[in-house]
C-alpha cells in the first residue's frame, strides 16, 4: 500500500500515510474544502426566514 498524499510506502503507525506529514496534509484538505462530497445543495425550509447573504 502507498500513500495516498505523496505515494511512498506506508508507515504502520501512520496507515494509510507514510508520515506525520502527510497525515496534516490530508486533514488540512478536509477541514479547508480541499475534498467535498458531492450532492444536492439542501433544500430550504419555508418555516425559516430568508438568509442575509450580505452578513457572509
């Protein structure tokens, strides 16, 4: 098995990476939207007040 950030072999107490490093890498891409799962955007809900987009 290789990493899958970088594509050295993978260290046991790192699996599936290979490093510390690569492991930060790949949770950096989670919690940044580096990867997103695809899907329909949420339906809005009637009972709620419209969103202020000018507040974002």
């Amino acid at each position: 098995m290789t990493c899958p950030i970088c594509g050295k072999p993978t260290e046991p107490s790192y699996r599936p990476f290979c490093s510390r490093r690569c492991a930060d890498v790949d949770l950096a891409r989670w919690l940044g939207d580096g990867y997103r799962i695809p899907g329909a955007e949420p339906a809005t809900d009637p009972a709620l007040p419209p969103r202020d987009e000018s507040a974002d």
